[in-house]
C-alpha cells in the first residue's frame, strides 16, 4: 500500500488541493474497492450515507438546528481504486497536465457517481445531469454545440390556413344556404307581376 499511495501521491494531491478542494477532506488509496473506481467514506466526525437519510428524514428535526448542521457539513474521505482503468487514466491526465479541463470534469463526476454510491445526496443535481449529457454527446460523436431542434412552424401555419378556408366554405351567407322558404325580394315580385300583365294583354 504504501508503494500505492506514493505511485498516485500527485493525484490524491490533485484532487485534494485544486479539483475537489471545497468537497472532501483528502484522497486516498483503497485496497477494498474492487469494481468501483471510487467511493465516498465519512470522516471521524461525520455522518454515513445511511445515517444522513435517517437524520433527515426525521420529523421532529429541527431546521438549522446547529448539531444536526455540524455533522452534516462535515467533508468526506475519498477512496480510489488503484486498479481501476479509469483512475488510472485520471492519474495519467494529471501527470501530464494538471490544469486539464477533462480531468477537472472527470474527478467531478467520479466524486459524484461515488455520492451517489455511498448512500450521500447530491446537492446540485442539475449540474450533474448537464455533466453526464456531455458525457453522452462525446461518446456519441454529438459537438457540445449543437441545438435542440427547433419545431417547423411552417407546416403548422399551412395546416392552419386550411382549416379556415374549409371553414369559410361552409359559413352561413353562401349560395347553398339560400333555401326555398326564402322571401323574395320586392324589385323581383313587381317584375313579375308585370310580366303576367303583358301576357294576358297580348291573349286580348
């Protein structure tokens, strides 16, 4: 073990001191992990995963109240699996470059997942949904960058314009309403009238 912690000095350091420096209380190398890369241990003075749910679940906790505060805001310890592949390319990234923004990205993660492992709550969990589907989006050859497709307006329009027009077509007013008990207007019953007159002048 100690031949471990000397090999991966520079990446429990790393992420100690910049990478998760407001989150954890240190790093170090586990010999106990076996399939996961990391998990998330509480301190001397902190709560386990289970515990915290048990003490917030509570329903006589007092809000604020400054015990329950105390041991909740305690940092936790963050063991690495030494044999993992993805600690080691962690490590790999770090040695070559520290300021590495894919190895900033991928400690926050690994912190997150190893959260989420150990029974804790994330508080940001927006934050790490976004993580994840940037994740996706490089796994899948999709560029940061590309938008949401937006909805094609103009086929709705058309679909609208339609709709009205078979409206229109069948709107009170047209020549189809006009039915048999429709009164005649007067210009056309006196032109009738005169009509008849001049036939029965022509018989005389």
């Amino acid at each position: 073990m100690e031949e471990l912690n000397k090999d991966f000095e520079v990446l429990t350091t790393w992420l100690k001191d910049t990478a998760l420096s407001d989150l954890i209380e240190k790093a170090t190398v586990s010999a106990r992990l076996t399939t996961s890369p990391c998990a998330l241990v509480a301190s001397s003075y902190g709560w386990s995963g289970n515990m915290e749910r048990i003490m917030k679940s509570q329903a006589y906790a007092k809000t604020g109240d400054a015990n329950n505060e105390f041991y909740a805001s305690q940092k936790k310890i963050l063991e690495l699996n030494p044999r993992h592949p993805l600690v080691k390319e962690l490590r790999s990234r770090v040695e070559n470059d520290e300021g590495d923004a894919a190895a900033r990205e991928l400690a926050m993660v690994l912190f997150e997942t190893a959260t989420l492992r150990s029974g804790y709550g994330l508080k940001d969990t927006a934050a790490f949904a976004d993580r994840v589907e940037k994740m996706m989006r490089r796994s899948l050859g999709v560029s940061l960058e590309e938008q949401v497709e937006e909805e094609e307006e103009e086929i709705l329009e058309d679909e609208d314009v339609e709709e009205v027009s078979d409206d229109d077509s069948t709107a009170p007013g047209g020549d189809d309403d006009i039915s048999a008990d429709t009164p005649v207007p007067i210009d056309e019953q006196s032109n009738d009238s005169n009509q008849e007159n001049n036939e029965i002048h022509d018989e005389l």
